[in-house]
C-alpha cells in the first residue's frame, strides 16, 4: 500500500523536488539521490535470469481451505481457513568469516524458537475492539533447513490460521529475532481468503530486533489515497511515516532508515586550523538545498560545524540508500583504480618540491598507451628500489593505464579546432549553458561600484567581419548569435582563486555565430580581471578567431580559459534560453539552433516521462479536488519546498500544487532532473573530459602579456608548445582529475534504466502496469529515433567525419563507461 504519487517516483518521504534529499559516504565517495521510483531508490534490483531457489507455488502444496470462506449467517463462530505466506530473501554473494559464523548462529537461534516472526493484518476493524483485524504471530519454518542451498535469492515460508471473515491482508509486520540484518525483496500471501494472492513488494532490509525493537511493517501493492486508506490500514500508515521522518534528535545510525534535513556544516573541520574552516552552506547569505540530517556532533572550537566522519567510518546514509553488493564492489574496484592512478605522481609531488609539467602532447597520450611510469624526475632510481613502487609496477600496469577518452577515438586532433569548442556548447558534457544573445555588448549585473562598469569589451567591430555581412543587431533578430556568459559567476572569486599557488583564471564570455550550416562557431573570447581598485574599469582583453601563428597559440589558451571556466559551472548553472514557444510544434517549443543534439533527445525523453507521469496522475488524481484534498501529498510539498528549500522558500517561481496538471508537471520536472538531465551532464565526463589538453579542469597561467611581463612573453614566442602546456594543470593534478571523472562516468554492473521493465509486482493496479508499459514503448521508440539521428549526415553536430555521435540520452547502456545510458536515479 502506498500513496500513488509516492510510488510513482519512489520517494517514501518528502524530499526537494529540484535537488533531492542526498546522502554521502566514505567520506563524501559515495552519493544517492532521491531515485524515479521506490525499486531503484532502494537501490535493489532483481537481475534478470536469476531464478529464485523455490517458488512459492512450489514450495507448499497448495491446500483447500477447511469449511466455507465466508463467516457463517446463523451466528456462530467463524472457520479457520490456512494462509500461507513465501518471502523471497536476498543473500550476499560473498560472505566474510564474520558474516558466515553470523549466518551459522542465526540457523542455531532459528532451531530454538529465535525466528523471523510475521503478523497479518487487515484492512477491516475488528467489530468489537475496534481496532484493525491481525492474525496471530506465525514463524518461517525453514530458515535452519536452507541454511546451506545455494543461491542468490531463496524463498522462506510461514503458514497463519486465521478467522473466515478475515478480510484483505493489507499490511504484514515482520520481527528479525537472529542476530543480523537480511535483505527482504518480497511477500506473497495466498490460501483460503477469497481476495487472492496478495503481492507485498517490499526492497528493504530488515534489522534485528536487537538494532531495532520496532516491527518492520510492509504494505501490499494496492496503492490508496489517504482518503481512501481501509480503516485497518490507516494507525500503521501515519506510523510508518512518522518512522521515515525521525523525530529530528539523536546521532543516526548506519541501520536507521530516517530521512531528515540539515544545513550542509560538515564540509570543513574547524578543529585543524583556520584553513580548514568552510562556510555552513543553506543559510540567507549562500542558500542552498538541504542535506540528509546524521546528527553528529558540533566541533569542539564551532558549536555550528558538525563534526566529520573519518576513514575508514562511513557517513549516514538511509540503509536502503546505501549501494548493494554488486554496486558497492565495481565502486570500490573503481576507487582503487583511482587510487593507483595517483599514488605515484603523489609520491614524486611529496618528493620532488617541483611541479611537473607534461614535457609535451606525447607524454599525455603515453597515459592511455603506456600507463604511469616512473620517468617524470630526477628520482628515478630512488623509486625503483622502493618495493612498493616495484610491486605497482609488475603487477598493476594495467590499472595504471587510463582507458582513451571518445573524443580521441575518431578524430586525435578535433579538439583543436573551432567547430568542435563550439559543437561543445550543444553536444558536448555541458549543454545547457549555451544561451541566446539579447543585448549587445553583453552587460553585467554585478555591483558596478566594485567591479566596474558593467557594459563588455566586445564591440561591433570585433564581431563585424564575422556575421556574414548582417550587423549585430539583424544577427540577434534573426537568433544569429548565442553566448557562454561565464562572467558574473567568476568575476566575485577571482581574486581569491588567483591568489592560489599555481592557480590562474578569467571570467570569460564567448560569443557564438550560427552559421547557414546550422553549426556554431566562435567569434569572439573575452577574458576579464578584477579591476585593481574598486570602481575602475575591469582588466579585460577581448581576442577574435587568429590570422597568424601567434594569435593562433593565444587563442588556443582564449579557448582553454574558457573551457576551464564551463568545467567549474559544469552541473551547477542552466539555461534555456535556446527555444521559443511554439504551438505548432510537437512538444510546444521550437529550438533556435536546429541541429542541438541535447535539446532534440532531451525533448523525446521529456515527452515520454511527461505522458507517463500524466498518465499515472490521471489514475488517482481526476480533479483539483481530489488533490486539494490530499494531506499526504500536500504536506510532501510543502515540506519539499519549505524544509528542503527554506532558504528560497518565498521565491515567487514555485509552482503551485492544486491541479492534476500541476502535480504532473512538478513529477515531471522531479523524474527529468534525476534521470535524463543528470545522465547528460554526467556520464560523458571522463569519455569526452578525460583528455586534460582538451578540458582542463583549472589554469595555472595567464595569457603572455608584454605589458605585464615581457620575460615572460619572450618565452611564450620562443616555445609556445611549452607555455601552453605549462598552463595546462600538472601531472598530478591531471591524473586526480582523470581518475575522478572516470569513476563518475562508469555505470553499475545492476544499473536500471529509464523504462525498465519491472520484473516483480510493483502494483496491483492494472492501469498503471498498462500505463508504464507504454512508457517503455515510448523510451524505446525515443532509442530508436536518437539512432536514427545519428546516422543522418544533415545533422553535422552528430554526424560526420570524426564527429562523435551523440547517445549521452540514449536509455540503455552495458556496464562500464559507455557514454550513453539514463538511469532511473542518481545514485553515485
């Protein structure tokens, strides 16, 4: 039993809607968002072809229930009629001795009365206590016995006696009197009750009663509004949410399944030193949503800082949220990968007081043929006789070596060319930066009177040769120009990023043409300063497209600043200045720029989660009524937006919750913003970000400038090769980033995608089986049409020689990194 909306999107408290409740652990490694629906959030998925070691229809003969099923006229006492009930547990495929000597002694307790317990309980009152109708406790009598089968998942039985008149099971608590904790995934109650079998989908672990005294209560997959909830169901539902929310005190643990809010105040460690100090983020001063509640303690030197978490303690997260066994061994594997990806040039950084530079284009490509070895410093031979490095060496090679990025499988040198920085900006890691240019020059909103005026450097005649004989103004008419505007986000930290040891950027602008090809080009690259007093003009430079080789080298570092400032926005700014309204198109908007292989695969996704979500609202929520009238989901939403939103809670853009179009299209925006947006942004960092050259992460030099530094300018003209490389981040630096963004974009061996087929009983309601169904269809048919996109040579931002084709919103994907793939959550 669950309220529809809530088993639509899985979420079984309310969450923010734009940025769902998150968790963290092992030190803020692993992450998990509020997921597209209650299986995947609980992060459980049944693999398929995995068959369950004994079905319930064969694991107890089915038996006629003695007597008549209905309770008798003539006034005596109801029969008992034999229920029985099978639930299908989950094992760990690999059990440490601690675990194995646990599973023993749970088989022993099991033997002398220590079992797992189950109730029954009705949807009816019991008509004379008024309270709702349960059976007597009842025992799984097999637990002992299939101690030792093998396999996966195994089916336990437990049989009840239970009065005629009994009614519809509506919910079943379940008692783990063993020792540990055990994954339960589902239930099926069947016998002599009339209603049928009864489908408990329940993708949750189950404590002890030793770690939690409470009974674990279950729900049957007949969804209710709270309106409608059977009077024998409505005590234990107010219970089971006030259970998910906590009562906001206490240090939580690993086995809890509270979800609660606070501020993010753990992100420094006061205790350590000033430097380590950082600022408490979801106040007025930095809003910011809210972060899964621990309750740790303060600091000792900040009562406001809560005290961190350390290694090898992992941070709370929901246990349901937690990674399952399969997810948390490719991650781990992963983050060992990592570590081996940086453990040498770190033990030379500790070493050698020099930073090392890539020596030239050849040594960053030897990461992806040759791996790391130890040839970058003087200390060569002091590292070879260290065994630890030795054994690396011999026998880790291959975990060395970083996989070769996409955008260096077609085409090695497509990063150095103007149409591919701008075939970037629609097709590339972040495509929702990209906006239409309205005003010329480009103002800045940021407070003149410390930053200077506010109008740009780029004028006309910087752009003029450029439009293709329009002026400025004909080209913004006719959605000829578009602009990166990375000004005003980085103008306010400049000084302090710069004043970094080996750090150094802008604030850039880029301005784009839309050429009769439908492609992008760049026209102009602004690169601005702090003024260096309050109020006088910013220290800008404007650069257009080269016409020699020194303006081509400072343009490539133009190009570079620009893209290390969309490498810091990444994820966290979006546009959509890019459409227009448009009835007559078939998802009501028309894109400026035709060819935007993000915006067209986008909207086929959109499209299809939208008539899904509508669909499914439609079941339950005809009217404004019925919606107005639901305290669950109205409380859910104030809650998203009060509690997970408080610092921007007064903002006049939320929408209102008072229609079944309005609840569908905030579920909308919720399911797109935690599959389809997310899986864009996300899993094409490492396939089209991991060659550093192409897009760095940060800069460690200015452009040359004679005026500035003439020794310096000096040696740029000299070895231009070497300057820029030397701009580019370090070795170190390089591999942490690689390493990191390689894990970032490696999918799940279990990964879910968007339109799945679900193999259990999510729901007894046939229209919402019929209605996911034919969002499978949709998300399928949405496949086949982004193939078919990428195969048509008309579309030269997908299609063409050495142009990636763009599958980053392609739903299905194989495990590893793909570089498609839509996941139903964000889960890492």
């Amino acid at each position: 039993m669950a309220a529809p909306c809530r088993e639509l999107t899985g979420l079984r408290r309310a969450a923010a809607a734009a940025r769902p409740v998150l968790g963290r652990r092992q030190g803020g490694n692993e992450l998990c968002l509020a997921p597209f629906h209650r299986k995947q959030q609980q992060g459980r998925r049944q693999r398929r072809g995995v068959k369950a070691v004994a079905a319930i229809s064969e694991d107890l003969p089915r038996l006629a229930a003695p007597g008549k099923k209905g309770a008798p006229e003539d006034g005596r006492r109801p029969e008992k009629v034999l229920v029985r009930a099978a639930l299908t547990v989950r094992r760990k495929q690999k059990e440490d001795l601690k675990e194995a000597v646990a599973g023993h002694l749970d088989a022993l307790w099991d033997m002398v009365g220590r079992s797992v317990a189950l109730e029954l309980i009705s949807t009816k009152i019991h008509p004379r206590t008024k309270k709702p109708m349960q059976s007597a406790q009842a025992s799984i009598k097999d637990w002992c016995q299939k101690r030792g089968v093998k396999g996966e998942h195994v089916v336990y039985t437990a049989e009840f006696m239970v009065d005629s008149d009994f009614g519809e099971p509506g919910a079943i608590t379940v008692s783990n009197r063993h020792h540990r904790e055990f994954f339960l995934e589902s239930i099926v109650v069947e016998g002599g009750l009339p209603c049928g079998p009864v489908h408990f989908a329940c993708n949750s672990w189950v404590q002890s009663t030793r770690e939690l005294p409470t009974k674990r209560v279950f729900f049957s997959n007949k969804p209710y509004l709270p309106s409608e909830t059977p009077p024998g169901l409505r005590e234990l539902r107010d219970k089971e949410l006030k259970d998910l929310r906590g009562d906001g005190t206490g240090v939580r643990k690993l086995s809890d399944r509270i979800y609660d809010y606070a501020t993010y105040n753990d992100l420094g460690n006061p205790d350590r030193g000033k430097v380590f100090i950082r600022p408490i983020l979801g106040n007025e001063k930095i809003p910011y949503p809210r972060r899964c509640r621990t309750g740790r303690p303060p600091t000792d030197t900040n009562m406001l800082a809560e005290s961190r978490v350390e290694k090898p303690h992992r941070i709370y997260v929901p246990r349901d949220e937690a990674f399952e066994e399969l997810k948390q061994g490719a991650f781990s594997a992963g983050r060992l990968r990592a570590v081996l990806h940086t453990l040498i040039p770190s033990m030379i950084a500790t070493i050698s007081a020099e930073t090392h530079s890539f020596q030239g284009f050849h040594h960053v490509d030897n990461l992806y043929k040759e791996g790391l070895r130890l040839k970058l410093g003087l200390q060569e031979h002091l590292f070879q006789k260290i065994p630890l490095v030795q054994k690396i060496q011999e026998s880790s090679e291959g975990m060395l070596r970083y996989d070769t990025p996409s955008i260096l499988s077609k085409d090695k040198f497509a990063w150095l060319r103007d149409d591919e920085f701008a075939r970037q900006t629609v097709a590339g890691i972040n495509p929702v930066s990209i906006t239409r240019l309205t005003v010329f020059p480009p103002v800045s909103k940021l407070d003149p009177a410390i930053y200077g005026p506010p109008v740009s450097s780029i004028t006309e005649a910087h752009i003029a040769s450029q439009l293709n004989g329009l002026t400025v103004q004909q080209a913004m008419e006719e959605a000829k120009l578009f602009i990166l505007d990375y000004h005003d986000v980085y103008l306010p930290f400049l000084d302090r990023i710069n004043a970094i040891e080996g750090r150094k950027t802008y604030a850039t602008r880029t301005i784009l043409f839309l050429t009769q090809a439908g492609t992008l080009k760049p026209i102009a690259i602004e690169l601005s300063l702090t003024p260096t007093q309050p109020g006088e003009p910013r220290l800008s430079k404007v650069l257009t497209p080269p016409c020699d080789a020194t303006t081509n080298w400072l343009w490539m570092l133009a190009k570079s600043h620009v893209s290390s400032n969309d490498a810091g926005v990444h994820q966290l700014v979006n546009h959509w200045g890019v459409a227009v309204e448009d009835a007559a198109q078939p998802h009501g908007i028309r894109l400026l720029i035709e060819d935007y292989p993000y915006a067209n695969d986008g909207l086929l996704l959109w499209s299809a989660i939208r008539n899904w979500v509508e669909s499914y609202v439609q079941l339950y929520y005809p009217d404004a009524g019925t919606v107005q009238s639901d305290d669950e989901l109205q409380g859910w939403y104030h809650e998203t937006v009060h509690v997970g939103h408080a610092d921007i809670r007064h903002a006049p853009w939320w929408p209102a919750l008072s229609t079944p179009e309005d609840l569908a299209s905030i579920l909308t925006t919720l399911i797109w913003l935690a599959s389809a947006q997310h899986a864009a942004l996300n899993f094409g960092q490492y396939p089209l970000g991991g060659y550093v050259p192409s897009r760095p992460p940060l800069m460690r030099r200015l452009l040359p400038d004679p005026e500035r530094d003439a020794a310096e300018y000096a040696a740029f003209l000299a070895d231009p090769h070497r300057f820029f490389l030397n701009a580019m981040p370090g070795v170190l630096e390089a591999t942490k980033f690689m390493a990191v963004v390689d894990t970032l974009s490696t999918h799940s061996p279990d990964e879910e995608y968007l339109g799945d087929g679900r193999d259990e009983p999510w729901t007894g309601d046939a229209g919402a089986v019929a209605a996911h169904a034919m969002f499978a269809a949709d998300v399928r048919r949405a496949e086949e049409a982004i193939e078919r996109r990428n195969a048509d040579q008309g579309r030269k931002n997908r299609c063409g020689a050495g142009v990636l084709p763009y599958e980053l919103l392609a739903p299905s994907s194989p495990p590893g990194v793909t570089c498609r793939g839509v996941p139903n959550s964000i889960s890492i």
